[in-house]
C-alpha cells in the first residue's frame, strides 16, 4: 500500500510504501472497542473519599445512657445518622486501573492505523521546519493538509518549536511513536505522521 508524501505546504513530493503489518490489518470492532474502553477507563483517577465511622474524628464516649431518658439508643455521635457523622457506604479511594497485555495493544493500534489509512484520512510529512515558534506556520500548514478539524501529528523526537507553535491549537495532538495508541489514533480527524516518526512506527513491528 502505498501513499504521497507531501511537504508542509500540501505538495505532493513523494510516495511511501506503507508496511502491511500496520496500514493493511483487517480491523476488528471488537478488539478496538474493548482496548479503548479500557484506555477511558484508566483515565479515571477514583480519587472520590469519604470518611467511615472509625475515621471520624470525636464520638468516643455514649451520648446518653442506654435507658431511662425516653429517647432511641445511641451508641456515638459520630454515626451516619448524626450530623457531622461519618457517611455509609460512600465512595472509597481506589484504583480503576486495569491492564492490557502488550501484544493484544499493540495489535489495536496496527488495526486503529489501518481503519486511518483505509479511510483516507492519514498524511505523511517529508519534514516539519517550524521557525520561531509562530503558530500561524502550524495553522497554515494544517490548512494546507486539509487537517483544519481535531488533528493528531506524530513525530520523531521532542520539538519544542513546535511545541511552543501549536499550543494555542487546541484541536491539535502532538504524540511520538512510542506514545501512540489505539484510541488516540480513533479520535482524531486527521492522523499526520512525519517520514521519521513511519520508520519509527514500523521498526516497531519487526
């Protein structure tokens, strides 16, 4: 499979031949629906936290003696039935992390790429020459790659020209190879790989 290379003003300069283990997989739906739920899922920090009843401060002695004063029994004045009191069955700090093996990610990634390239919506930069970090040179050359809308850009190495250039973009998405994953690659418009950033991606399947 092959595609253009196109330079940062949206000229045809080249073609690619893309590697068949990562651009050319048949996409399972079922694969891609169960790794990104697991990715959102992992976002979720679980960091809600309420306080039990042995961790309420106060409360230490009997309010009242247990008969004689017509009123129900109580036991402390830190209960959930008390103002102040601790709360029952509130939420708790934990984990919703849960893992994925490796080669079942990366297999969802090789099919996220596929679904991209088959629907025509992968570019590939010769280069990026970002002088100055202006914005406008980032924004025109999106324009130029008809990537107007929510964009993901992958390169090589860290730039910080770059960096500096796009971060008034918000519907843009600057990842390296290493950082990509099936999801990141689902929710973007347009996927930009530079030519460096491909030789990395496809090393990464030999």
């Amino acid at each position: 499979m092959e595609t253009k290379i196109l330079n940062i003003k949206g000229e045809e300069i080249g073609s690619v031949t893309l590697p068949e283990k990562v651009f050319s997989v048949e996409p399972s739906r079922e694969l891609l629906h169960e790794v990104t739920t697991i990715y959102l899922q992992n976002q979720r920090r679980g960091q809600a936290n309420t306080k039990t009843r042995s961790e309420v401060s106060g409360g230490g002695h009997k309010p009242w003696k247990q008969k004689g004063t017509g009123r129900a029994r109580a036991g402390s004045i830190r209960s959930p039935l008390w103002r102040h009191g601790a709360v029952a069955h509130g939420p708790r700090r934990h984990s919703f992390h849960v893992s994925i093996p490796r080669r079942k990610a990366k297999l969802a990634l090789a099919h996220a790429l596929s679904v991209r390239a088959a629907e025509g919506a992968l570019r590939v930069l010769d280069g990026l020459a970002i002088d100055g970090g202006k914005t406008r040179q980032v924004a025109d050359m999106l324009k130029a790659l008809g990537a107007r809308t929510k964009s993901l850009l992958v390169i090589e190495a860290q730039d910080k020209g770059l960096a500096t250039a796009s971060r008034n973009i918000p519907e843009l998405k600057i990842m390296l190879p290493t950082q990509l994953n099936a999801y990141a690659v689902l929710n973007c418009d347009k996927l930009i790989v530079t030519k460096g950033a491909l030789e990395k991606l496809s090393t990464h399947w030999n």
